[in-house]
C-alpha cells in the first residue's frame, strides 16, 4: 500500500538523470504503480545538453497517446547526481563532468511551463521505496544507490532528511582509506572509489592485471582496460568464479561503509538500490557478513537488515515522480 493521502488524479512524470543515462516515466493518474509511458536516453555531457535532454524527454513523454488522451503531464520530478541545494541548483556534480552551480530547477520551470521539483537522484530513489517498496514498512531507513557511483537517502521518522543545506546523503565521498585511488570529486580513497559500479569496474581491472578475470575481460572484449561493473557482473550471474570472487571483495568494502552509516544513522533497515543491485546476493551476503563484523556493538543491537531495492534502476524515476505529485497535493 503506497503511504499518504490519497492523490489528486494529476499525470507526474518523473525523470531520474544517471551519469550514463536518463530513465523516464509518467505515473497513472492516482495509482503510482502503473505506468503510462517510459523512455531511456543517453546522459549527453554539459549542463545545458543535459537540460535539454530532460525537456526533450518530457516532451516525448507528453506526445505518447496514453499521456496526450489523459491530459498531458501536470508536474516534473527530477533526480540528479551530488550536491542539489534547497532551490534545486547543482551545486556539483562529479559524475556529470562539467555540471556545476547549475540552476536546473530554475531552468527547467522555466522552459516546459509547469511545475518542477528537482532532488538529489538518491532522495528520489528513497522516496519510492520508502512510500511503496522495500522500506515501506520502516520510519527510518536508509537507501544506499549503487550506480556509476553511491548515493543515499536517508528517512528520519517518516521524513526526508536532507540537512541544512539539502546536501544530506552523500556517502560514496566518505573517505576509507587515505591512501586509496583517486576520486572525481578530487580527493583519495571514497567509499565510491570501491564499492560503486565504476568502484567494481576497478576492482576487475586490478584482478585482469593480476590474471584473475578471463572471462571478464573477454565480456569486455579482450581489453583488460575496457572491463566495467556491469560485465563482471554479468560473467558472476553466468556462474563464473573469478567474477564472484571479486564481488565478494566488493561487497566487504561494501558492507564497511554499510557499518559506518549504521553506526550514525541507527537506520531500522538498510536498503540497496540502482543498477548493481541486480547482482543481488553475490555481493550482498559477504556485504553482509562485513557489516555484522565491523558494525559498533553488533550483539547489543537489533538486527538491521541490508535487503533489495523493490524497484531496482527504475526507484529514481519513481521517487521523483512520487515527489511532483506531493508538490500538487
């Protein structure tokens, strides 16, 4: 059962723009979980491409029948990578190189003549499931997004929580080893730099370097630099050994900054969201494993669970979706 009032019978669309891509969808008027339209494009680099590419997807969305035959979409929800301020400007972005201060609330209002709200991806993405998924049952939980890098939202008894500034949730730039590779956002050794998508992606290339990853490496077409998270999670799915194991490294650096957002927050569940999710428990049950080892007192505590995102890649969209449709309440 999705939480709140029940809503007014607007059309939300809701788009959810990664560093690789940008996912769209327009909910059913009152009944978020069906969908009368959705589309996928490429992430363009730039922040006026970028907005282009969000109201050229609004558009689209607006010309489907479905969409056109109920009235056309009445508000945007849009969920965006790093620091996104209480105005809805970006104020950084390291994984959408060249997007900085950039005014995308503003800017969108402006250019499609409806409501807009803009949020942090992962704010999105905690909202769908906080409101009808994995944590719908929980007051305070923590959504953990695993895509070409981490993001977080964070629920405080019911709440939202996005800080003072709205830039609460951004764990993939905790630093867990001073020492560690190099980060976009310019420093060493964040969380994100080994346990994300491109974290894993590194992970394998180490492992290639070191003869441990053929069947990685020849996914990504025999170049060792070329492998990506997303074929040593597609060889570990087929069965392959070397890939497991290097999502079990993975998910112990997982599960340690799991243990340090535990240790903080005191979430009542843990839940992992965005594209390498799908690799479910190859690297959840070591993350696991970790997570109960290193967690703060872990016999004196409840247990909380680390479960699987109910809407996988497609929570953002949702989430920001859900968030217009709140603004219209």
């Amino acid at each position: 059962m999705v939480r709140g009032r029940v809503q007014p019978p607007h059309l939300v669309a809701g788009v959810d723009v990664g560093g690789t891509k940008i996912l769209g969808r327009v909910l059913a008027p009152g009944d978020e979980n069906a969908t009368l339209a959705e589309l996928r494009v490429e992430t363009p680099r730039g922040s006026e491409q970028i907005a282009t590419a969000v109201v050229d997807a609004v558009q689209q969305l607006n010309g489907d029948r479905e969409v056109a035959a109920a009235g056309g979409v009445s508000a945007v929800g849009v969920g965006v990578p790093g620091l996104v301020d209480r105005n809805g400007t970006l104020r950084f972005a390291p994984n959408l190189p060249g997007v900085v201060e950039y005014p995308v609330q503003e800017t969108l209002t402006q250019r499609l003549g409806i409501p807009v709200v803009v949020d942090n991806d992962a704010n999105c993405a905690t909202w769908c499931e906080f409101r009808m998924g994995a944590a719908s049952d929980s007051h305070d939980a923590v959504l953990v997004t695993l895509g070409t890098g981490i993001g977080a939202g964070i629920v405080t008894n019911g709440r939202l929580h996005r800080g003072a500034h709205g830039f609460a949730g951004e764990p993939g730039h905790m630093q867990i080893d001073p020492n560690g590779p190099p980060c976009p956002c310019g420093r060493r050794g964040c969380w994100e730099r080994f346990a994300s998508g491109s974290g894993l992606g590194r992970l394998a290339r180490d492992a290639a370097a070191a003869g441990r990853a053929s069947r990685v490496v020849a996914l990504a077409g025999g170049d060792p630099e070329s492998v990506r998270g997303e074929h040593v999670t597609r060889a570990a799915l087929d069965g392959d050994a070397e890939a497991r194991a290097i999502l079990r490294d993975f998910g112990w650096w997982f599960g340690v900054g799991i243990a340090n957002l535990v240790n903080i927050l005191d979430p009542d569940v843990v839940v992992v969201g965005g594209g390498l999710a799908q690799a479910g428990d190859l690297f959840l049950v070591p993350a696991r494993e970790a997570f109960a080892n290193l967690v703060f007192a872990t016999d004196h505590r409840p247990e909380v669970p680390i479960v699987a995102a109910a809407f996988g890649a497609e929570a953002g969209a949702i989430g920001a979706a859900l968030l217009a449709r709140d603004q219209l309440d």
